[in-house]
C-alpha cells in the first residue's frame, strides 16, 4: 500500500480511512498515513495541519468506539461461548474484565502510543466488559493527544520525519514486543492473585 500516494490523491479521507480502519481493528496504517498527511502539508500546504488533526481526532475516537461496540456484543459472547476450545474459560474471562476494569483507563490511553495496542486495545476492552464512559473518556484524551502529537510532529518535521517513519515505526514495534512480553510475564506471575482478586470481585458466575 503507497500511503503517501493516497494521502496526495484522497487528502484527508485517506487520514479519515486509514485512521478510522486501524482504530476499529483492521491493521492498516493509519499512524503512517497521519505522519504522511502532515509531511505533506508541511511541504507542499495543499492540506492544513489543523484539519489533519481535526479529521484524525474524529477517526480515532469513532473508530475506536465502533471497535469497543464490536468487542462487547460480538467478543464478549463469543468467548463465553467457545472460549474453552482455545483455553479461554470463565477464571481468564474474569481475570481479563477484572484488570480492564481497574486499569482500563491507563490501557486505552496510552495504548494508542503502541502499535498492537492501538489498533486492539478497544475491542479487548469491550469484550472485556470495561464501563463505555470511561472507555470514551480515556479514548478521547488518547486519540486527541495522539493526533495533536504526531500531527505537529510531522508537519514541522516534514520530509525528514517521512524519511525516518520506517524507523520510527520499528522502533514503536520493538517497543510494543517488549512491552507485551514484559506485561505477559507480570500476569503470568500474578494470575493466582488476580484470579483470586477477580473472583472476590465477581462471585459466581459471569452473566
């Protein structure tokens, strides 16, 4: 996919797209094409900064609401009802909403600085059964800082930022591996603890 020819022929629908598709779970390249979108303005100002970080703010955020929505009336059901066939029973399901329910907020908002985070944390936390309102509250203040972030960045980087997006994309993935290996090792060692710490907190059954 040529993101930096679909910026220059579709401009912000292709920020609204890419954004939007990533934000929802598609993994496409909507932090690139943000990147690409304020590289070219900043080089050619055939589209303006503010509008790039309008357009990216309203696809994040809508995108990511969509994907939470998916997440709670399609995932949620799903694993209650096949999960046990991929080792995903009912103590893992609690231990799942248990940590998204007391660190939901800190996941969704600074999940949208990591790659893998960004384009899955709103379907884990809907299917997790995360509170919507604090979902939209920390999506939106991630999705805004986001966009303001990289929109300026790049605008005022311009084409030497575009030059140094593969580098910068890797660099966020490496970081995005090392933090899942590290965060899969911490519940691993705590799982007894938050199960227990789920189950105390959910009794009996989910519904």
């Amino acid at each position: 996919m040529n993101v930096d020819h679909l910026v220059s022929s579709l401009g912000y629908w292709a920020v609204l797209l890419l954004v939007g598709a990533e934000s929802l779970g598609v993994p496409l390249p909507g932090e690139t094409a943000l990147i690409a979108a304020g590289a070219f303005a900043g080089e050619t100002h055939h589209l303006n900064p503010w509008a790039i970080f309008a357009v990216a703010s309203v696809a994040a955020i809508l995108g990511d609401n969509i994907g939470f929505l998916i997440g709670d009336k399609g995932g949620y059901p799903l694993a209650r009802r096949y999960g046990k066939k991929v080792r995903l029973d009912e103590r893992k399901l609690k231990v799942g909403r248990y940590v998204f329910d007391r660190y939901g907020g800190k996941v969704v908002f600074f999940g949208r600085f990591v790659s893998v985070l960004r384009t899955y944390a709103a379907f884990l936390a809907g299917a997790s059964r995360m509170r919507w309102r604090r979902f939209l509250v920390a999506n939106a203040a991630g999705g805004i800082l986001w966009s303001g972030i990289y929109t300026l960045a790049s605008y005022e980087a311009s084409s030497t930022l575009r030059h140094l997006s593969g580098v910068i994309d890797l660099s966020l993935g490496l970081a995005a591996v090392a933090a899942i290996v590290v965060a899969l090792l911490l519940v691993r060692h705590s799982t007894a603890k938050l199960s227990d710490k789920a189950e105390m907190a959910y009794p009996g059954p989910l519904e």
